[in-house]
C-alpha cells in the first residue's frame, strides 16, 4: 500500500528488510548476522525518505 500511495519508490527492497528483520528472530549464524548489519543503513536512508514523504518534519528523526 506505501508503494501505491506513493509513499515508498522500492516495495522489493522493504520486503527484503523484513527478510532480513525475520532472520533476527532466528539464527546466530555469523554470515547471517552480517548480511543483516550489511543492509542497515539502507534500511535508515529508506525510513529517512519515508517519514518525510509522509511529513514528518526532518528534526523528529
């Protein structure tokens, strides 16, 4: 719905946060672990976007 509303460009990409965020809950795997630490500031920059496609003013976050 964000994608369609406009209020994210890249669907896929949060899909793979929250695979990434499902693999948290669930290993200990060191590879595992740092492919989730990898995508993380991906993950700030996507949220940074978001917040502010939706108004939120940039010195809340």
């Amino acid at each position: 719905m964000a994608a369609l509303e406009g209020f994210i460009d890249n669907p896929e990409l949060w899909f793979e946060f929250l695979r990434k965020r499902n693999m948290t809950a669930h290993t200990y795997e060191e590879s595992e672990v740092e492919s989730v630490l990898s995508i993380c500031a991906v993950f700030s920059d996507e949220v940074k976007k978001f917040l502010k496609s939706i108004g939120v003013p940039n010195d809340q976050y």
